[in-house]
C-alpha cells in the first residue's frame, strides 16, 4: 500500500515520504480500514507518540494523520460492533500507524459508523475537531444554558466548532480572533467578536467557561476574566497562576462512538458544518503540507476516489 512516513524528528514535514508498505494485519479488536479521508494536525510531528511506543522506544518509521474516513475491510478476532464493508470515520490511538496511508489498523472501539448521506471528506473533517470541541465544552467545561462562554482562535478548524456547539447549548458565545477573522467568527454563531489585535481581554466581564486553544499569554491574561468557580479548558498544556476559584483543565481529546454518532447527526440535521479547507491526494499531500501559503480551514487528503 501507498504511506507517508516519517523518520527524522528534527526534519520535521521536510522528512515526510511516500513510500508503498505492507498493507497491515488486523489484530485482537482491530479492524482493517481502506481509507478514503485523512489529514494531519498541524502540530503532529512535535508530539512524542509520533516518535516513540509507551515504553518510549523508537517505533519510526511511523505513519502520521489519526483522524479517518473509510470502508471496513477485514476484522480482527473478537471484534464486534462493526462489519466488513461498512463506513466509518473516527480517531486512531495516538501510539499507532495513522491514516495517512490507504489501509490502516485501528482498534473498533474508537471507530463510529458513518451514515451514507456523509461524504467521507466531511466525515474525517468532523473528527479531532468535533470530539475536541464537545469533550471541552461538555465533558471538562461542563457547559450550561445561559452561560457566558469565550472562545479563543474562534475562526480555526477546532475553535469554530465550538462555538457552534456552544452556542447550541443555549451559552452567550464571545470568539476571539484578529481583525481579519470578524465575519468568519460571527458567520459560525457567536454572539460577539473580540478582536485581539485591539480589543483588551480585561474589558470583558464575568466569563463562565474560556476553550482555549491558544496558549501563552492569551490564555493567562484569560484565567483574570473567569467568575469564581467557573472554568478554564485548554488543549495547549497546563497553565500557570490560577486564581482562586476557577477550576484549570488541560486535557487530551479522546475517541469516542457515542460522542461521534452525535456530531454526525447534528451535522447532518444542518445544526453543525466542517471548517474544510482544500482537498488533495495523497501523492500530492507532502508537497501540500510543506507549502509556505497557510490554508484557511482543515487540509483534507482524499487517499481513494
């Protein structure tokens, strides 16, 4: 089969290649699938399981890409669940060969099935940022009605995802963004747009919850706006200075069918859209990845027409 592997850490995207493996084996609770959608998160390749096992031993060359669309092909012992020539989408285990290739062995419980009015693209483009977004707001945010929420990097592929989930729940939804991104932001639901160009963070009162993908200063400067006992929710690592009585959360998204089969459908129902941006080949994909235009929206990778 065709895969993009990486081998060299310090190489970085510049080290990816497209190289033809063996098509791998399905083992207990896996299941073989023919891919059909990938992509890659930005900041993969900085992530040590990219590189290393649990033990942390070497396992490249590794294939990266974890979110996935595709076709069941085979099933390993004791699976169930799923069956073969089914569609599915989900997320791969963080420690395993990605999706970046056109067959990938991925264990069923982190697959969900994909309905057939859901074009794959689509359904690789809700994965990481629709189970980040809902485990942030609903799971560590613990997000009610009539809350005020802020939303950082709003216009991005996981940011804008949130808002729209957000702002669902019933929450007043403020998104950050810089100038550029005013209409993107208020196109995707929020309530209100904070220019972070020009507008200070501190003017803002009495925040319920900030999702915040952001990092450094931005996310300090944010944890002075939370009310006591609200929270702060990050995907960016532990932030320091806590203020008494606001609850810090950093966490790692997680696959999930049941929270999977619920994006889909609100998807479907029109209540949620991707932030897709362009779609290419798999051939075509390094050369995409290395380029220095920055692509507004999620790069999707049509491994099979």
């Amino acid at each position: 089969m065709k895969a993009i592997v990486v081998t060299d850490q310090d190489a970085g995207l510049a080290g990816m290649k497209l190289v033809t493996l063996p098509e791998p084996a399905a083992a207990i609770n896996d299941v073989i699938v023919q891919v059909y959608a990938s992509s890659i998160t930005g900041d993969e390749l900085s992530w040590p399981s990219t590189w290393t096992d649990r033990a942390l031993h070497d396992r490249t060359p590794s294939i990266p890409g974890h979110e996935l669309a595709g076709v069941v092909t085979a099933l390993g012992y004791g699976t169930t669940g799923l069956s073969v020539g089914q569609r599915v989408f989900g997320l791969q285990d963080w420690y395993r060969n990605g999706s970046l290739a056109e067959y990938v062995a991925i264990e069923a419980r982190n697959l969900a099935p994909l309905p057939d009015d859901v074009d794959f693209n689509d359904g690789n483009a809700l994965v990481m940022p629709g189970l980040t977004a809902w485990q942030g707001l609903f799971i560590h945010g613990q997000i009610r009605a009539g809350q005020r929420v802020l939303v950082h990097g709003a216009a991005g592929i996981v940011g804008s995802m949130a808002v729209q989930l957000a702002r669902e729940a019933g929450a007043h939804v403020i998104g950050t963004g810089r100038t550029a991104h005013r209409e993107a932001v208020l196109g995707f639901g929020a309530n209100e747009f904070v220019d972070l160009d020009h507008d200070p963070l501190e003017n803002i009162d009495q925040i319920d919850l900030v999702f915040d993908v952001l990092g450094g200063n931005i996310a300090k400067r944010s944890l002075g706006i939370i009310r006591s006992g609200g929270r702060f929710v990050t995907i960016t690592g532990p932030i320091d200075g806590q203020p008494t009585g606001v609850h810090n959360i950093d966490f790692v998204v997680e696959a999930d069918r049941t929270q999977l089969m619920e994006i889909v459908q609100r998807f479907r129902e029109g209540r949620l859209k991707t932030n897709a941006g362009s779609v290419v080949k798999l051939d075509d994909a390094i050369a995409s990845y290395n380029s220095t235009q920055r692509i507004k929206g999620k790069t999707i990778v049509r491994v099979r027409q």
